[in-house]
C-alpha cells in the first residue's frame, strides 16, 4: 500500500487533498497529531483514530499523542487530578494496542499550554475571533450543556496546540472538523502556517444504526469488555442484511469490519461447519460486505468472527487495564 493510500484510507475527508499528496509524497520524519481528552477506558471511537495513526506510523511518519489534560479540565471531565491519572493509563492501553513506541511521543497539554509565551499567544487569538465563531468551532464537542467561557477557550487552544507541537498533520474524527477548519483560518493571522487535516468517519450506534458510538450514549464497545461482553453486544448489534439503499442507516456490524478488523487483520476468517458451507477467507473488506448482502454469508456468522477479531484487538488492553488496576 502506499503512502497517501495508507494516509487516506477509510477517511471521510482529506483537507485539503492537495497538501494531503505533498505530505505522502515525502512522509518520513513527518509528525502527525491527535489529540484526546484523557478518560480511563479506550472505546473504539479512540481506536478508530488510533489505527490512523498506525496507519501513519506504517508510512514512516512521527505520532504525537496529545494528553490533552487541560482541554478535559475546560470541558468539565474532572478535577485536575482525576484527569492526569485517567491519561497515564489511556497511555498505556495505546501502547498495548499497536501503536509503535519508538514512533510515538505522548505529550500532556499542562506540559506546554501554561507557559506564558502559550498564555500570550492564546490571548491573541482570544482578541482575533468572535465568540460566535469559536462557539460554532465546539459545538459537536461539548456535548448539550450551556456553554460556558470554557468551552471557547477550548478550540482555541486546540489551534494553538497545532502550531506549538511543531506538526504537519492533524488527525481527528469528523467531530473535529469545525476545530479544524478554524485553527486553518486562525493560524495565518498569527502568522503561523496552515496545517492539513484528515478526520475519520463517526461510527454508528451498535443498536440502531443511528447517530453516534461513544462512552457516554447507546451500547459501545471498550477495553473493559469482556470476551462474553463482546459476543453479547455484537450479537444484539443492528445488522440488516442489505445496506440501507436510502443511505441513512448504517450496518453498525459492517462498520466495525470496515473500520476496525481489515485495517489490523491481513485476512478474516470466517469459520463454518462444512454442512453449511465450509470456512470463508476474506482478504477485503467489499468482499465480505458483498458476501452479506448476497446471503453467502449469514449475519449470525458475520458477528461470531466480528466478536472474536474484536476480542483479539482488545485483549492486550484489557491485560494493562487489569495489571493497572490489581
Ligand atoms: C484534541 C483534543 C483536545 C485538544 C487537542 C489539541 C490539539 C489537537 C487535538 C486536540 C480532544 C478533542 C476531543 N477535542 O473532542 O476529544
């Protein structure tokens, strides 16, 4: 595979495509960012960004993951304290699912973002942007509460953090875009450059096939769960046998393949008595997805291998989750 196919795969959008190519063309020693508020349990919304991010590692690129500790605190996830611990152990469940340590930097934001040439530049941009506009740039961060000075700040310091991190590309999932889009427009006017970003899609609810995974609404699927837990959730999973033709509903099960099993796994392997047809090996995506809707492949035995891949991609995590714990 190569360079700008390891960059682009399974994303929803390349901004722009252009320095996206410029930045394939020549990725060794590139560095790549992503930021998360810390929380103590990796769910699969983490691991879809962080198998981008083995993607990049794959093409040769440096990785910074922001510990964004101080972004938590604005976004009213704790107290101080609480934030730092969550963030060593999101640490160390990263390393255990595959990121390269030696391509890997782990940065906390407290690390740069209270020093005081980073408090002036921040006042800056606090002067260049109307509230309005940095409103707009959080709302699908910060969730329904009234928003509160906090909550500008954020996406400001998030353009800010693009800059002082030293970075060449920004990585998030489609929820980032509007940060994104503001930190391209607000960095010139500090004169500092544009960076490209590429954001990956937001999977579907588990159940329904609609609106958003995460730790906070509908069933999700993390480090804390269980073999049993995984074969229990998938197996309740929303799986139509065809694709909605209308395109609004997703096929959460055909998702998790697309976007969390081909990327790790060099073939999938669907296992079959012979009476019902024998063992099936797929090697992309599209033909397991073609299998489904033709009826080749049955969704009960679609969900047997989704749970057992699943399970293998978060038995080391779950492992350091314990260790951490014990
Ligand atoms: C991502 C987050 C916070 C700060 C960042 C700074 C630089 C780059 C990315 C960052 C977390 C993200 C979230 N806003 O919603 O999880």
């Amino acid at each position: 595979m190569d360079a700008y196919e390891l960059l682009t795969r399974n994303v929803e959008e390349a901004v722009t495509d252009e320095e996206v190519r410029d930045l394939a063309a020549e990725p060794e020693g590139k560095r790549a960012y992503v930021g998360y508020e810390p929380s103590g349990v990796l769910h699969l919304g983490h691991l879809l960004t962080a198998n981008k991010l083995i993607d990049l590692q794959e093409a040769g690129m440096e990785v910074v993951v922001l510990l964004a500790d101080v972004h938590a605190y604005l976004n009213e996830k704790g107290s101080f304290e609480e934030i730092r611990a969550t963030a060593e152990q999101m640490k160390a469940q990263f390393l255990a699912y595959g990121l390269e340590e030696d391509q890997t930097e782990f940065v906390y934001g407290s690390e740069f973002q209270l020093e005081e040439e980073y408090t002036l530049d921040l006042h800056h941009l606090e002067r260049e942007t109307t509230m309005n506009r940095a409103q707009r740039a959080m709302a699908e961060i910060q969730g329904d509460e009234t928003a509160k000075v906090s909550h500008l700040v954020y996406p400001l310091m998030q353009t800010l953090d693009i800059e002082y991190l030293d970075l060449d590309l920004a990585v998030g999932g489609l929820d980032q875009r509007k940060v994104h889009m503001l930190a391209r427009e607000k960095l010139p006017e500090l004169e500092y450059d544009v960076r490209p970003a590429i954001h990956t899609p937001i999977v579907a609810d588990l159940t329904s096939g609609e609106g958003k995974m995460s730790s906070s609404e509908g069933i999700t699927i993390s480090m804390e769960d269980s073999t049993e837990d995984l074969e229990e959730k998938v197996n309740s999973a929303f799986c139509p046998p065809t694709r909605d033709p209308e395109g609004d509903l997703e096929n959460p099960v055909l998702e998790l393949f697309e976007y969390h099993v081909f990327p790790r796994f060099d073939e999938v392997v669907v296992e079959r008595p012979e009476k019902y047809g024998g063992d099936l090996t797929y090697e992309a995506y599209e033909d397991l997805a073609a299998d489904l809707e033709s009826g080749e492949l049955h969704p009960a035995d679609a969900k047997g291998t989704l749970a057992a891949a699943l399970d293998e991609l978060i038995a080391p995590g779950r492992e350091t989750l314990r260790e951490l714990r014990s």
